[in-house]
C-alpha cells in the first residue's frame, strides 16, 4: 500500500502540481511584461496588474496545495 501511495504521488500528484505551478508563473511574468509594455495605456496597465494579482494567487494557492498534500501523505504514511 505504501508503494502505491508513493507511486500515485511521484506520478500523478506532483507532476500535475509542477504544471500547475508553472502555469501561475507564466501567468505573472505575461502579467510583468503586459504591465510593462502597456506603460502608455491605463486599460493595458490595469490588465497587466490584474494578470500580475492571479499569477500571484495561483503561485500561493500551488504552494499551499504542495503543503496540504504533503501533510496528508505523511499522516497516512504515520498511520502504518
């Protein structure tokens, strides 16, 4: 049981949170360079900004899962 938990984990769980992750990063630096290209433009500027916000919420929300997940792994790893 304890090789299937590690397997699901290694194969599914964390790969997916990578992604994840790496989809909230490119989200914040697409919100970096929209800011920064729409100097000019107020409307560009505040949805750069808003890119910027939700880049920075999901990069949050990924790390907090990373946590949550870990915790739950090892409590059914300590139930053994």
């Amino acid at each position: 049981m304890d090789q299937l938990i590690n397997k699901i984990f290694d194969n599914a769980v964390w790969p997916f949170m990578a992604l994840l992750s790496a989809l909230a990063m490119l989200l914040f630096i697409y919100g970096i360079v929209e800011f920064i290209a729409g100097a000019d433009s107020e409307e560009k500027r505040k949805t750069g900004k808003s890119h910027l916000i939700w880049g920075i919420v999901g990069l949050f929300v990924m790390a907090s899962f990373s946590g949550i997940i870990a915790l739950i792994k090892n409590f059914v790893e300590s139930l053994r």
